[in-house]
C-alpha cells in the first residue's frame, strides 16, 4: 500500500505503449502518456555519425522496414554483438540521415496489431525530449524519461562511446537539464563511469539492469548490493526472479527486501497484456494474442506490496488501474 513513506510505484511505459503502437515511436510515448505514465523508457543505440538514436537493437530488421529498402541491401551483415553472433542491418552503419528514412515496424506481429507498419519514423534522444517537454508543459505534471544505453562495450569498440554522447545532451537540453532522469544499462562499468561523471543532486539516477542469466548472480548477494548502491540508486530485476504466486498480494521479497536495505531503489520489468506473457495462472480462456487486462492487473499487484518503486510496462494504462486501485 502507498504511504507517505512509500509512495506509489511508477508506472514507466516500456518503450511507450508498445502493446499497442510500433514500439519506440514519438506516436508509442505520445500514447503512453496520455494512457497515465509516469515515465517514458527510450532505449539508445549509436549511428554512424556519432547520434543517440531510438531503438531496442543495434540490429534494425526486426523493428523497421529496412529489409525492403533496396539501397541498403548491400549493408547487411553478420556481426558479433557482446557475444552473440547477429545477421542484419546494424545502426552503426547508418548515418543519422540514413536512419530517418526507414519506418517502424511492430515487433511482435503474430502477437500485436501491424496496421501501423510503415508510418512512424525513428526519433533519436532528443525528439523523445522534446515530446516529454511538450506533454509535461501541457499537462502540467513533468514525465521522467528513462533511458537505457543498450551495447555500450560494443559501439566504444567501434569509436562511438556512449557515455560522453549521453552526457551531452543531458547537459545541453533544456528538459533534461530539469526533468527526472534514471538511466539504465545493463553494464555495471558504464554506470560506474556516468556515476563519476555526474553531480550527485539527485536528479540523474542510475538504475543497475539484472537479468535472469546466471552471470548476474554476483550482484544480488547483500554484499554485493552494497556495492552496487556505491554506484547506482536502483537495481532493475526481471519479475520472474522474485518466486511469488501469481495474482495473489501481499507477499514479500527477500531480494527486494535485501536491495532496499542497501539503498536501491528496485523496478520491475516488463508487464505485458497478453496471454501469451502471463503466467498460466492469470490467462484467460482464448487464444496467445488475447489480451486479457485483468489478468496483467492482478499480475502487477501481485508485485505491489513487495515494496517496489516502479515496474515497466508495454501497457501504461493497465498499469495505471493496477496501481490506482491500490491506492
């Protein structure tokens, strides 16, 4: 339950409202926050040419319509990216100009509508910005942005360093000088380097991004959270890591009880409407595309009461009833 002590948990649209418009579209945030978000989370890859652009992957097939565009056939390639061999086109082949001409497409299209493939352009950083100011202005509430800097061992191996491009723009914009900024990687190394780079005022903070593989075990010990809040605020946790029963509230986490003992903040990722992403528990009786909201509303508080500060979610309306209902 929220109290003034513990206030409400953060509805943060996960690449805007991606259950319903092509995801990381200027149209996708737009939505989010007229559907209740608190935040808006624009991941960033790098172009060529050095610009913090708007999309899930480096790698662009699954996301846009550059496979069909015949003056880029010839920038398909097979590259290894942290690890793992991809076949495609790469954002950092493209110039800034170059990246502006593709269209979105919807990444989940067995699951999710396609009626809006080919419409919307790809923004960078600074466009999500500019939407967040606007609507903040025209609401009178600010929105947090979100952001994750996805790959950045792999673009500074390429001369585009993620960090110093980052820090660029939140120093020379005029709403993130001024808005509520957590940023986001999965890479404890660049958190580090934001971390030294950054007035510790409060206003910039740094989220630690888990994920289910083995190789992040390290980090959850209570030892090694202490250690994580030297640099970070928050930790971000996949909700499959907590072990709680589905739709039923009022459980605790020993591992969120042990991060908020250390000083994190903890988020939780990512809450989808769909059957095909709910625990069996909470489907309904149609088919994987079946949305089914109030099943992905008892799904969110199930977390709830666990002591989280927000949760991403591709559906920021569901999650502003979830939370709203709590209240």
């Amino acid at each position: 339950m929220a109290s003034p002590d513990h206030p409400p948990a953060r509805v943060i649209a996960h690449r805007g409202a991606s259950a319903w418009l092509p995801e990381h579209t200027l149209e996708a945030f737009a939505r989010a926050i007229a559907d209740g978000a608190d935040a808006i989370e624009p991941d960033l890859v790098m172009s060529g040419d050095g610009a913090l652009v708007v999309r899930h992957e480096n790698e662009l097939s699954d996301t846009t319509d550059v496979a069909t565009r015949p003056a880029f056939a010839a920038r398909r390639y097979r590259r290894q990216v942290d690890g793992e061999w991809r076949e495609g086109w790469f954002s950092e082949d493209f110039t800034l100009a170059e990246l502006r001409t593709l269209r979105a497409r919807e990444r989940l299209p067995g699951l999710r509508p396609t009626a809006n493939d080919g419409r919307f352009a790809l923004p960078t950083f600074e466009d999500v910005l500019a939407l967040a100011a606007a609507e903040s202005a025209r609401l009178g509430r600010d929105i947090a942005v979100v952001p994750e800097l996805k790959h950045p061992s792999h673009f500074a191996a390429l001369g585009l360093d993620m960090v110093p491009a980052l820090l660029r723009v939140l120093s020379t914009d005029a709403y993130a000088r001024r808005a509520p900024m957590l940023v986001q990687c999965f890479e404890p190394e660049t958190l580090r380097r934001l971390r030294a780079a950054l007035p510790r005022d409060g206003r910039v903070r740094l989220l630690q991004l888990v994920g289910a593989s083995p190789v992040f075990a390290s980090l959850l010990s209570p030892e090694a959270l202490r250690g994580v809040a030297g640099y970070a605020d928050a930790l971000g946790l996949p909700a499959a890591m907590l072990p709680l029963a589905p739709g039923v509230e009022g459980q605790r986490s020993a591992l969120v009880d042990a991060a908020r003992s250390a000083g994190l903040a903890v988020y939780l990722y990512t809450f989808r409407p769909e059957n095909y992403f709910l625990p069996e528990a909470l489907r309904s009786g149609d088919g994987p595309a079946a949305r089914h909201p109030a099943g992905s509303v008892r799904e969110i508080r199930t977390y709830l009461p666990t002591g989280i500060a927000g949760f991403f979610t591709d559906d920021p309306a569901i999650g502003r009833e979830a939370v709203d209902g709590m209240a």
